[in-house]
C-alpha cells in the first residue's frame, strides 16, 4: 500500500476511535427571517398581471436583501439577476414547521459582481447582505423598476422552475419571521392592488398574517465554538439541545446570535486577558490558537441568560451563571483562570 494512504487511513482511523460520542450532535434550527430591510410588498402570490401562477412576491424599498438563514448558493444565472439560496440546516418556519428551505430572489442588478464573489457552493451567514436590487430582465438589462422577486421552496431544490416566474411551493407568510432588528422599516405588508385578481383562493390582503419574531415569548441563543484541535468552527447548536465543544479539545473561539434581540459576549484566553466584547455575529470572540478560560454574556432581551463552561482539565460542568462582571467570580463570568474550557451551554429564560 501507497505510504501516504496508509498513514492517512491511520489516522483517520485513530482519531474516529479514539473520541468516541464526543462530537456534538449540533442540531442547528435557525429561525428564517424576511430578507429585506424594507418591507414594501408590490405585488403578492396569486396576483394578477404577473404572478397569477405563483406564490412569488414583489418587494422594492432596500438596496440590498440579506441572507434570511445561513445558507449556501446552490444556482445562480444572469437570466434576470437570479440566485438559488439554500439554507445549510433546517430552519423553522413561520408557520412552526422545521424543514430546509431555498429562497429565490430574481432582479438583481450586480451579476458580474456577486457572480465572482457567490458561486455556487459559497456559504452566507445569515443577516449578511449580499444580493443587490437591479430590476433585471432576461438579458440581464435594467428595464424593470427596482425591485426583488423572492420566492420560497420549502425543502431542498437547485433546480430553477421552468419559468423563474413559477418558483416556490409556499407562501412567504408561512415561510419568513418579520425580525424587527433586520426588516427596520415597514411600509405596506402587501394586499392586492386596485383593479387586480387574486387567483388559487390565495389570500389578497396579508397585512395581518405576518408573524413577528420578537412577538414569541421563546427566544432561542445559536452558537457555534471554534475547535483547536480540529482548527475550524464546529456546527452551530441552539440552547440546551446539545453544547457547543468536543470535549477534550480546547475552545478558541465563539459565535453567538439570537432569533430575536442581540447578545453581548467576551472571552478571556489562558495567560492573558479579557479581550474586547463583541455582539451578535460582528465577530468571533477570542483568538485563534489560544484557548479561552472565562466567558461573560449578556442580552438585550430583557430575558435572563444562563450559560455555563466544561472544564477539559476536571471533565466537569461549572454550575450556571448569569451576570456580566469580570470582578465577580461567583456569579460574573463562568470559568476557572487558568483552566481550559473544551465545552459551552447557553440559553435564555
């Protein structure tokens, strides 16, 4: 046998039975937010003049739309500016179901541009902006007015529909939360227009069946950790459904966003220091290759936060703490100085 493939073989082997049940589950449920900042809906599923076939909708009023989940591309084509995003997990839906879901959004105005920094396959965190509004025609000319298409597949798709005008399987209502820190301005939730027929005994005026993310009495915490024997970022976990770490491995660094509100977090690393917070996603806290020894959390929900550490060293959890204090040991920050963490659990109550 080759000697580079026996000593790959090796330590494959070793190291998937070295560790056994230590890799964390890490179901990842996102919460699938309205894509753009500016809520003006122009024209709704059903609607006649353009959309009578479809469950699509208009929307004009933002620069850009944001990626509604941490997703991928999965097709994109200059045919009408349009891109196939696809989330990487399941996610929940407005209507309370939890599949995958794959958005279209069609009109984009920057296909040379995005094209060269989204192929297919690029992954986009979610609430990242990354899709232009063009009004782009099928030879990718401006003709339309400003606006985005954005229709909704719930499940897994890379194929576009025969006509871009007929993609999706569901209402965006069922589909998106309306995150009041992301959709900031609403202007008309959509109803039909004078003069125009709704078709398929669609719904013509959705004001009223939007639902608003910060209105749930459940705001779930998604957080990923950074793993420094593996050198990457492990899956994302939500609440206490699993913790974020291998166990027996150090922790680096942490990511950390909310389905609604935002979350304050510092960490401080053996031999140094309390390093500067970060909120939500703007960063990750820690330094890569050092490993962490305290962590600090904070909301802004008005909920209280628990979070509590692993210690590698003892292999036991530290109890549950929920302030935000580095001078207080007891209750301030969870961790030991000078101990590693390998694992992290977090929620909010």
């Amino acid at each position: 046998m080759n000697k580079k493939l026996f000593l790959l073989l090796l330590f494959v082997t070793v190291t998937f039975t070295s560790f056994p049940n230590t890799i964390s589950k890490a179901a990842s449920h996102e919460y699938a937010w309205f894509p753009v900042s500016v809520m003006n809906i122009t024209q709704i599923a059903y609607e006649s003049y353009s959309h009578s076939n479809s469950n699509q909708i208009d929307c004009s009023g933002s620069t850009y739309a944001f990626a509604p989940f941490t997703g991928k591309v999965v097709n994109i084509s200059k045919s009408y500016g349009v891109v196939l995003f696809q989330s990487t997990n399941p996610v929940y839906y407005a209507d309370g179901t939890i599949d995958y879901m794959t958005v279209q959004f069609m009109h984009g105005s920057n296909y040379d541009t995005w094209k060269s920094y989204y192929e297919k396959g690029t992954v986009i965190s979610q609430g990242t902006d990354f899709y232009k509004i063009g009004g782009t025609d099928g030879n990718g000319n401006t003709t339309y007015g400003l606006h985005y298409d954005i229709g909704v597949y719930r499940g897994k798709t890379s194929s576009f529909a025969s006509s871009f005008s007929k993609f999706g399987n569901t209402f965006a209502f069922d589909a998106f939360y309306i995150n009041t820190n992301k959709t900031t301005s609403i202007k008309n939730k959509g109803k039909v227009e004078s003069g125009n027929t709704i078709y398929n005994n669609a719904p013509s005026n959705w004001s009223n069946l939007w639902r608003n993310l910060s209105n749930s009495s459940k705001i779930s915490v998604i957080y990923q950790v950074y793993d420094d024997v593996t050198k990457q970022f492990l899956p994302n976990v939500v609440d206490t459904q699993d913790y974020a770490g291998i166990f027996g491995h150090d922790i680096d660094c942490l990511y950390a966003n909310l389905s609604s509100g935002n979350i304050t977090y510092k960490v401080h690393y053996k031999g140094g220091s309390w390093l500067s917070e970060v909120t939500n996603r703007s960063d990750y806290a820690g330094i890569k290759n050092k490993p962490i020894d305290g962590l600090m959390i904070k909301t802004d929900t008005g909920k209280t936060v628990y979070y509590r550490v692993h210690l590698r060293r003892t292999g036991k959890w530290l109890p549950y703490v929920t302030g935000y204090n580095s001078n207080d040991s007891n209750n301030g920050y969870s961790g030991i100085l000078g101990q590693e963490i390998d694992a992290i659990q977090i929620y909010l109550d």
